[in-house]
DNA sequence: AGTATTTGACCCTG
DNA sequence: CAGGGTCAAATACT
C-alpha cells in the first residue's frame, strides 16, 4: 500500500524537483546574456515538468515526458537541441495508435489534452482584426456549422505540426448573441519552437537592420505579415493595452493571450481577417501570455511603448480595442492557482526584452 | 510550384 | 444515431 503510494509519487517528487532546478537555471540566465530562445527553451522545459507533475497527479493519460539532461543547457543555443530534446510530444502517441491501429486509444488521448477556452472581444468600428491570433502560426484545417450556433466553427492546427510535431489545435467559434466575441478554445501545448518573435520586435525596432533580416524571413514564413503590416502594427503599440484575466487556473502553457490594438480593417469576413492579418502573428506568445499581478490585472503604461512611436502613425485606436473577456476556462486540466501564476511570472520575465534599451522610455 | 484553405467524408463519443 | 472533430482531396492563392 504504502509502496504504491511511493511509486505513484516519486515520479511527481522528480517532476517537481526538475522544475525547480531548471527555475534555478532560467534564474541564471536572466541575469546574463543569454539568447531568447535559451530562456524560453527554459520556460517550455519548466512547464513541460509541471504539466506531466499534474498529469501525475491526474493520473492523466496526458504524458509530457520532459527528460531534461544537465547537458542539454549547454547545447541550447543550437536550434536543433529543441528538436533533439523536445517533450515526447502528443503527436507521438498519435502516431503510435496509428500505428497499432489503435484509434481508440488515440481519442481517449485526445480527450486528456489539455483544454481551455478564451473569449475574446473584439471592439472596431469596422471590422475586427487581430484579436485571435495569439502569436502561433495556425493553420486552418476544417470548419463546421455547430448546431444551435450561427456561426460556422473554425479548426486550426499549429502550422509547425509537422514539421515540429507540435499537436496545439484551437477552435474559433463566433459568439452568436454579441458577433464581436470570439470564443478560442485552444486544446494541448505547443512542442513547437516558432520563431524568436521577440527578437523580430527588436528587430522592428531596429528597422532596417543588417542583422535581422533573417528574422524578418523567418517571420514572413508565418505568412501572416507584410513588413509594412507590421510596421504599422507595432507604432500601434503606441496605445494603451490591457490584459485580463480572470482565471488562469489551467495547466498549460500558451496562456492564450490578450492582443495589442491593430489597425482598422475593412473585411467583411472578421475570422480571416483576424487570422491571417494581425501583427501578433509574429508576436512572441511568451510575452503576450498574460502576466497577472496579484489583482489579476496588468497594464502597461502608453509611456512604455512609446519607443514604438517612431512614426506619424495617424491610426486612432481608442476604440480599436481587443479585450481578452476571460481566458482559460480548463475543461480537462487541473486548476493549479498561485502555482500557476509564479510560472507566468517566469514566462514574462524570461522573455520579455526588458533589456532592450530602446523598449523603455 | 509550393502552401494554405475549403469542404465533404469518415470516425469517435455521448 | 446525432453531433463534433479530423482527415484529405480539391481548389485557391501567392
């Protein structure tokens, strides 16, 4: 009995302690140089660990199995070590029911990934934009009329599914008593490693930069930009923002996000506009996780962002507001409360360029 | 030509 | 069996 209740345990023991010693190591790394990608490799790790800690305690089927190697830190500057020492991802027990043609297993799988729903309000005179893009490429691959709704739902997967076996799925579906709701539910956590979105800011910043062409290359391979599109996004930066939140109880990662303020669009068709015109697109999703003080409220003062103001931007967006109405409504995954927190915490501060000198007044 | 979207069919769950 | 979710061929777009 008891030993049961031991073996049951020490794997969560070690779940936890893992992600201890890798807060320990993101610490580090956020007092030196170290590349984005390293922290935010970091940040994913760190989830990852808690994540399969609560699917321990669960007794989910929902297996993350973070093996974190003391070596791979050293080797994280590599691009490939993401790939090399990714999560075993939820594609794998995909393609491992495949191939044992054993679909069954694969949909009570499925219904253990981890599931959360956001409503996001989208609030413009002439057509939303932005709003549900939540800084992942995403890949449209069905619609569905739902009964009893009137608007069609629409499924996206990761566009890096195949490439990065990321297995993050979300569903948009269109409020049918206020059209300016999108209701988002995203459904498991992105294995994948998109592209250094906050370095492409900076490199926004630095407009025109040697240096950050690839990155300007690597954000248009998310097809959601046009350079001029998201120049003239980020000098929208320039209004006021907030985020908020009401219940990030959930275990997962992406902690779909509240969105900046984007230009106005004239498209008719809100949902393809949103998808594939926003400037968040490129964004990093770390950054755009929502960061929640102790009110569960965050705001960032226009004065922070007025470094992004480099132009005679004329767009007036008071109006042109997108408001997360609450996020992260778990279905399937356990309300982790103040733990949960601490790890945006982490996630914001790990990735957020704080160190650039240009982002601050 | 390569990539994304659309859409009907198929499969699973409740 | 109905409804929801995914697949994959056809189509559209760049």
């Amino acid at each position: 009995m008891e030993k049961a209740m031991d073996t049951e345990r020490i794997p969560l023991i070690n779940e936890l302690n893992q992600g201890k010693e890798l807060t320990e190591q993101l610490r580090k790394h956020l007092n030196s140089f170290s590349a984005n990608e390293t922290r935010q490799f970091l940040v994913e790790k760190i989830l990852g660990s808690y994540e399969k800690a609560l699917s321990l305690l669960n007794g989910s089927a929902f297996v993350v199995d973070h093996e974190l190697k003391p070596t791979i830190i050293s080797s994280l500057e590599s691009p490939n070590s993401f790939a090399d020492c990714s999560p075993r991802s939820e594609e794998d027990w995909v393609q491992e029911s495949k191939d044992h043609n054993c679909h069954k297993e694969h949909y009570k799988k499925r219904k253990t990934m981890p599931r959360w729903t956001e409503q996001v309000r989208v609030c413009t005179g002439s057509g939303p934009e932005g709003p549900l893009n939540d800084g992942y490429c995403w890949r449209k691959y069905g619609q569905k009329d739902i009964l009893g709704s009137k608007f069609p739902r629409g499924y996206y997967r990761c566009t890096h599914r195949h490439t990065q076996d990321c297995l993050a799925t979300k569903q948009v579906q269109r409020s049918d008593e206020d059209p300016t709701i999108f209701e988002v539910t995203y459904r498991g956590r992105h294995t994948c490693i998109q592209a250094p979105n906050l370095s492409a800011v900076a490199s926004m910043i630095n407009v025109g930069s040697e240096e950050n062409k690839d990155q300007h290359q690597q954000q248009q391979q998310c097809r959601e930009e046009t350079p001029e599109k998201t120049q003239d996004s980020i000098f929208n930066f320039g209004t006021d923002f907030t985020i908020k939140s009401e219940d990030l109880g959930t275990g997962d990662d992406i902690f779909p996000s509240f969105m900046f303020p984007s230009a106005p669009n004239e498209s008719e068709n809100a949902e393809e506009s949103v998808m594939e015109k926003s400037f968040m697109g490129d964004f990093c999703p770390s950054f755009i996780s929502p960061t929640i003080s102790e009110s569960n409220y965050f705001s960032v003062s226009p004065c922070h962002m007025n470094s992004f103001e480099l132009g005679n931007n004329e767009h007036t967006l008071q109006s042109d507001h997108t408001q997360i109405i609450s996020t992260s409504t778990s279905i399937t995954s356990t309300p982790i409360g103040d733990f949960d927190f601490s790890l945006i915490k982490v996630d914001f501060e790990t990735n957020f360029p704080f160190d650039v000198p240009k982002f601050f007044c």
